[in-house]
C-alpha cells in the first residue's frame, strides 16, 4: 500500500454546504474543489450553536462525537438520537433532514460521507498500543487519524503527531503497512463495491 501522510496545517477549512458551520476536510476522493462531486470524505465539523445539517443525496454518512458535551440529532418524522459518548458512530442516510441540537455548549464532531452506490465504509475508534497491520486489498483505502499520542510507519521516516491522518490507499507492491506508537486512532476502511 502507498502511504501519503497528511498534516493537520494541510487540512482544507471550509463552510458547511448550507452555510450554517464549519467543517475541516482530512481527505476527500476525487478532490471536488469544494463541490459535492466526490465518492467519500473525511471531516471534522464545528457546531456552535444548534442548526440543520447540509444533505449528501445518495450518500451514508457516519458521525460521532469528537469533543464536547454532546448534541442531539432530531430528525424530521422521527425520534431523536443523542450523540453523548465519544467516538461512538452513528449512520444515517445523507439526504434525511437533520436538524443538530447541542446539550451543552459546542461540539466537534468527526463526519464520513459516501455515495452508497460506490464505497462501503468502515468507522472505527480504537487505542494504538504497538504494532497496528494494515494488510494490502485491492479495493479498500484506509484513512488513520490521530486523535491524540503520535504514531509511525515502520520501515518509513513518517511521524504522525496529534491531529495528522495516514492515507493508505492500493498499489501494485501490495505490501503490508506496520504503524506503531501509542495513543488514540480514528480509523475509517473505504472499500470500493464490485460495479
């Protein structure tokens, strides 16, 4: 698998589609420019104050609380869902009506999109305690956050920090991938479905 480590200064800062937040992308395929052309990305949303959510039509999203109280999701119809404990994701269909209500005070919350016809996803909060193996598929990218500690690549010069991700995405040497350190990771399996 190749490896591109992403800095936290690289992140792209933008406004949310509808204008009522932010949201930092960490990685985003194909690059769009901005647009919602894309088959998946990875972002960290600020909320300050309560608001609905933009819409990804055709699209999942998986979201979990990154720092912060809480929030609650109320979506239109149905029951609301609180989002309380931390780095716990929750799924849901992009183009429901979302409307986002904080408990107490602002949140961040880490957010996957996907068009549903093109990328499975995988979201997953786990403790980096030695030696992580990425094993090599044809068809997945794995994205790896840092949420706190630092990581590294065994047999490469890159470090990861506090707040950087690792893309691993497929190549021909389909070599295994070995990240040790120690600390909290954030890691999401994008694996592209068989047309």
């Amino acid at each position: 698998m190749s490896a591109k480590v992403v800095r936290a200064s690289d992140y792209r800062r933008m406004r949310w589609k509808n204008g009522g937040g932010w949201t930092t992308e960490l990685a985003v395929s194909p690059d769009p420019s901005g647009g919602d052309g894309f088959e998946w990305r990875i972002s960290i949303a600020e909320l300050g104050s309560d608001g609905a959510f933009s819409t990804f039509p055709e699209c999942d999203r998986q979201i979990a609380l990154l720092d912060g109280i809480g929030m609650e999701l109320q979506f239109e119809g149905d029951e609301a869902v609180r989002l309380e404990q931390r780095l716990r994701f929750f799924r849901f269909a992009g183009e429901r009506n979302v409307f986002g209500r904080l408990l107490s005070g602002p949140v961040r919350d880490f957010n996957v999109i996907a068009r549903r016809d093109a990328i499975a996803v995988e979201a997953l909060h786990r403790p980096l305690v030695g030696p992580m193996v990425f094993l090599p598929e044809a068809a997945t990218t794995w994205l790896v956050h840092v949420v706190a500690g630092q990581a590294a690549l065994k047999d490469d010069s890159a470090k990861l920090e506090t707040g950087d991700s690792l893309l691993l995405e497929p190549d021909p040497a389909r070599r295994n991938r070995v990240l040790t350190g120690g600390g909290e990771l954030v890691l999401v399996k994008l694996t592209r479905i068989a047309a």
